[in-house]
C-alpha cells in the first residue's frame, strides 16, 4: 500500500499478541506516524527558534502539523497567489518571502495564544489531532493579547499581510483630494509639515 501525505497513520497492537514463547502481551500498545506534510511554508526550526521554551513540550510533528494547516489557507485567503506563482498539487511552484513569513508568524502565534493562554489546562503537552487551534488557523481574533509575545506575534502577522497586499496589488500608496478640486491622484513627492515639537513618522520592521 502506497503511502498518502498528510495523513497520520496509526498502529495499534493488540494485548492478546503472544511472544514466540507464548507468553501474553498483556498491555494494548498504539504508535503513530505522520508522512511528509505539503505545502509547508515554515520550519519547526524556525517556530523553536523565535517562541523559544514556551513550546518545549510540543512534537516537532504538532507544530508541523499546524504550519501546515496555515500554509494551506494561504491560498483560501490569497487565490492570487495561485495565479501569480502557479500551484501543483496545492503546493506553490515558488513561495514568495512574504508567505514564508506570514506563515511562521502565524504558526507563533496560534502556538502561544495556545500554549500561554491555557496553558494551565496542559494544552502544551497536547499530541496532534487533541492540539486545539483558537478559532482557525490563521484566524484574527478578539483574544487578549496584552501578552508582549503575542502582541509582537500579531503585529508580525499585520507586517507580511500587508507585503503578500502589495505583491498581489502592488505598493500601496495613500491617496488624497484636495478641497473644491476633483483631482484624485497619488499622495507622492510631497513634503509634509509637522505641528508641535518630536514628532516623526516611522515604520518598524518587523522579523519572522
């Protein structure tokens, strides 16, 4: 029998199983294993490497489980993606810097809403199929995310939704009307006065 992707296989044994001696298992014994999950947009690598120890208890295969689950919604909530990168078997032909982003972003941040909102109820040491994702994978929600981990999270998350925007639609430029004109053009080249003293205009980058 051919193996499928992204599927969990089970072996379960059975406790009337006798040894060559003849003697009695006596204990029902189950294992499991995943085969290779595609697409997949990120690395465990890289998850342990920027959430650190809140994850430690969770498998390699867990957190592969849910990056992959995100990787395949990227093209649910980016059809153009498809059509601009090409898709074989779900799978993009090129996965652009800001995808890879976007999913490690979001793969931390389901993991900690996870792991350090109810944590105390020993979701860490969850297997895959019980590991509970808040509302989607992927998802905004309305969870409290006083939690700097979390926060730094979403805004990464805001950070490459905005550069997979600008990939499908290009840049995206503000755009004004002038007062008793019906000129509508592109807010570019213009030099903009500040009132009031340190004030400044930035935008801060943001790692996956």
């Amino acid at each position: 029998m051919a193996l499928v992707r992204n599927r969990r296989y089970t072996i379960r044994i059975s406790p009337f199983v006798k040894s060559e001696d003849g003697d009695l298992l006596n204990v029902a014994l189950e294992y499991f294993f995943t085969t290779r999950y595609a697409p997949l947009y990120c690395s465990t690598t890289v998850i342990r490497s920027r959430i650190g120890p809140f994850i430690f208890d969770i498998p390699d295969d867990t957190i592969n489980f849910v990056i992959h689950e995100i990787s395949k919604n990227v093209l649910v909530q980016w059809p153009g993606l498809g059509t601009k990168y090409g898709v074989t078997n779900g799978v993009l032909n090129e996965v652009p810097k800001a995808v890879q982003g976007y999913v490690c972003c979001a793969t931390r941040y389901q993991l900690l809403v996870t792991v350090l909102l109810e944590g105390s109820r020993g979701l860490g040491s969850k297997m895959l199929g019980d590991f509970r994702i808040d509302k989607g994978f992927g998802a905004k929600t309305t969870i409290d995310r006083s939690n700097p981990a979390i926060a730094q999270a979403q805004e990464c998350m805001d950070y490459w939704d905005t550069k997979i925007e600008e990939l499908l639609v290009g840049p995206l430029t503000p755009r004004v009307v002038v007062k008793g004109s019906n000129v509508d053009e592109p807010a570019t080249n213009r030099n903009w006065k500040f009132r009031g003293s340190n004030t400044s205009l930035s935008r801060r980058g943001t790692q996956w």
